[in-house]
C-alpha cells in the first residue's frame, strides 16, 4: 500500500452503526469516517445517544452495522490490539481502591508490557497531577480524579482517546487546560473524539462537531458552519451567538427565546 493510501484511509470508519438497549434503539443508522489529526466532539441533547455510541466504538457495547479501525473490522481485533489502538475515558469514571496515583496512572502502559517511567511522568505532568503521586486515588476529588484517569489513558500513547464528558467535574482552569491538551494530542496526529455538553469549549477547541438526535446523525461540519446553519438552535432550543473576548478570540453565548 502506498503512503498516500495510507495517510487518506479513515483511522476510525463506522457503517450503519445500531445500539439497541433491550428493545429501544438508541443508536440508529451512524456512518461517518474520521481521520487521525481531528478533534471531534459529538453534541446533542440528553438521551441522544452520544454515550451509547462511544461505547460501541470503545468495544464495551455490542452493535449492528460495521465498526473499522486502520481498515480493519473491529471484531478482527483481539483485545490486546484494541487496548493499544483505543484510549477510553468513561464519563464519571470511578476509582474504588486506595491505589497511588502513580501506580494508576502506569496501568495506562498494561496494553504494551511495560512500565515506561518517562511516559508515565509525561502523562501526571501534563494532567497536573504529579503533586499526587503518592495520594492513595480514592482520597481524591471528582476533579482529580477525573484528571487521574485521563493521565492513564493518555500513558497508553493510543491512536484514538475517546473521552466521555471529560470536564463534567472541573474547575473552569482545568476545563481549559484539559481541553487544550486534547486538541495537542489531535495535533500529534492522534483522533480525539468527545462527548460535550459545554457548547462553548467544543466551538472553541473542535475541528470537527457531529450533532446525535435521537440516535441519528443530523450535521457533520465545521463549528463554524454548525453555528451559522442554526442547527444548534433547533438541537437545544436556545438562540447562540458569537461574541468577541476581546483578546482576538471569540467565545460562544447562548440566550433564551421567548
């Protein structure tokens, strides 16, 4: 295979995804490509699927339709190969032993067999969480923790993170800085795809934005062409501007319609 065929083939390719729930189907008809380099937040109102689907793409729900990844067939992945390729933060993940930070953070290096220090380290710093190496991790805070379970999942060094709400529990710096340090790894080459509620840092810090009504895709675009065809309006029944910061950057208001 040539380069250009290479580096043209979708990372992560769904066909027809379905999720059914016992007798609902939550997830309906999904297909879209993504390509390493992209920061893809998925938007949509409460029950529009979003968490559902990135199960599915994270292997912990079964599916109908087709999941690739690399040109491969999901289910031609064994699960070591998964662990490697995929990166998953679970929304309000949870931490149930006493476990150091440190020690939590290094399971990230499980899928490769060791227990590289340098990267381990790369991953607290990064998270700004060094200062709690050595704290057992069910002493923390939800915010912590949080940032815990990301340096874990960074410290696998995968192709794709998916994050489900990874700023549900932060302080506004963090929301920032953790955002911020997702769109690097996109940067790095690698495909990030998030679960946002927060409309404001996805029109910030995406590439990309896929909007999930019930279970379906409704726009797949640009932020900025997401926000100017009004789509978000019609998703959340509220009217969102772009308004000026003032510091060359604009940020996203969002006003009630009476």
């Amino acid at each position: 295979m040539t380069h250009e065929a290479i580096v043209s083939r979708p990372l992560l390719r769904l066909n027809d995804v379905r999720v059914a729930l016992g007798r609902r189907e939550i997830v309906a008809d999904v297909t879209a490509d993504f390509r390493a380099g992209e920061f893809v937040v998925i938007l949509g109102p409460n029950g529009a699927g979003k968490s559902t689907l990135l199960k599915a793409i994270a292997g912990i729900l079964g599916f109908r339709g087709k999941i690739e990844m690399l040109g491969r067939p999901m289910a031609d992945l064994n699960a070591a190969e998964r662990s490697r390729l995929i990166g998953y933060l679970p929304q309000n993940g949870g931490i149930h032993w006493p476990i150091p930070v440190h020690d939590i953070v290094t399971l990230g290096r499980m899928p490769h067999g060791d227990a590289d220090a340098a990267i381990v380290e790369q991953a607290m710093t990064s998270c700004d969480i060094r200062h709690l190496a050595s704290q057992p991790a069910t002493e923390l805070s939800g915010g912590e923790r949080t940032r815990v379970l990301l340096a874990r999942l960074l410290a696998v060094r995968a192709s794709i993170i998916i994050a489900d709400e990874p700023v549900s529990s932060l302080d506004p710096a963090h929301e920032i800085a953790v955002m911020r340090l997702l769109r690097q790894e996109a940067d790095r080459g690698r495909l990030v795809i998030a679960v946002l509620h927060d409309i404001g840092l996805a029109h910030r810090f995406a590439s990309r934005l896929l909007a999930l009504k019930q279970g379906r895709i409704v726009a797949d675009a640009s932020p900025k062409d997401i926000l100017q065809g009004g789509l978000l309006d019609e998703l959340f029944g509220l009217k969102f501007d772009v308004a000026s910061t003032g510091r060359g950057q604009q940020s996203l208001v969002a006003r009630h319609e009476f």
